[in-house]
C-alpha cells in the first residue's frame, strides 16, 4: 500500500528543525536532512549552499531503496544503517520512524563515533515527532472519511427515497 503524502503542521515542523539543529551542532556535522522514502525532501539544516539538495535527496532515498533490496536478497529485513566514507567527507543514512530516511553529512571535524551517538539520540526523538504527526494525518483521514461515509450515506438515501417516491 502507498504511504500517503506526509502532512506536517508548524509546530510538528519547528520541533523537527530544532532537533536537526541539534544534531547538527552536537555532532560537528556538515549538514544534516531528511527525506521521505518517495525522495521528497522534508528539512535540511546546515552548509548547503554550494550542494543540489532536492538531487541529494532524491539520491539518497534511491541508495536507499537499492540498499534496502540488497538486504532483502540476503535474508534481512533492512540494513538500518548506511555508511559512505570519503577522502574528505562521509555519509551516515539512517531510516527514523520506518519512514523517513535521516541524512548526515560530516568530514574530519568529527568522528564515525560521535556521528553515531548523536544520530542514535536524534533518531529517538525524531521517531517521537514522527509517530505524533502520524497518528494526527491517521486520525484526521479517519474523520474524513467518517464525515463522506456520512455525507455519502444521506446523499444516497435522499436519491433512494427520492426514486420510490416518483
């Protein structure tokens, strides 16, 4: 089944850049971003100015849905973590919330190490806000298709009553 369109309101997209920011300082990072599996881009925090970042997205959902595939040719579910290590920069790839890939793009001004500690605490409390802003899309297309079923239903009826009548 598709995953639908991730729906964000301000307040759930304040909490995500905060914890982005965080990351990003904490770890010593170039940049840090998020993207959906579909390649849409959701944030990025850092020093982008001189990078294509919706190609960078795009490209990262691919390495990892191709990864993804590997993994599952080899028995396992997913590799839930992916690791590129440059000359001068690297990249950690990770997935937070089974749905959103979190990006972290660093050099020699910090370590693997201190990547993965601090990526491991982002990814806890970006699953947190992630599973929230789930659960509200969920709950409001539930309502939705509550008030069409209704609305649905009395259309329905009206024409039903409207044919026996004639």
């Amino acid at each position: 089944m598709p995953e639908a369109d991730l729906v964000m309101y301000e307040e759930d997209y304040s909490k995500v850049n905060e914890i982005l920011n965080h990351l990003l300082a904490d770890s010593n990072s170039k940049f840090v971003l998020l993207v959906d599996r579909s390649g849409q881009l959701i944030s990025i925090q850092g020093e982008t100015e001189s990078m294509d970042s919706m190609a960078f997205a795009s490209l990262s959902a691919g390495n990892y849905a191709a990864t993804s595939e590997l993994a599952k040719i080899m028995g396992e579910r997913e590799f839930s973590v992916l690791l590129h290590q440059g000359d001068k920069e690297s990249i950690h790839i990770s997935v937070v919330a089974e749905r959103i890939i979190l990006v972290v793009v660093f050099d020699d001004r910090t370590t693997l190490g201190l990547v993965r500690l601090r990526v491991k605490k982002a990814g806890d409390e970006l699953t947190k806000v992630f599973n929230s802003i789930f659960q509200k899309v969920a709950s409001e297309e539930r309502r939705a298709d509550a008030l069409l079923d209704s609305s649905y239903r009395s259309g329905a009826e009206e024409e039903i009553d409207k044919l026996f009548k004639e």
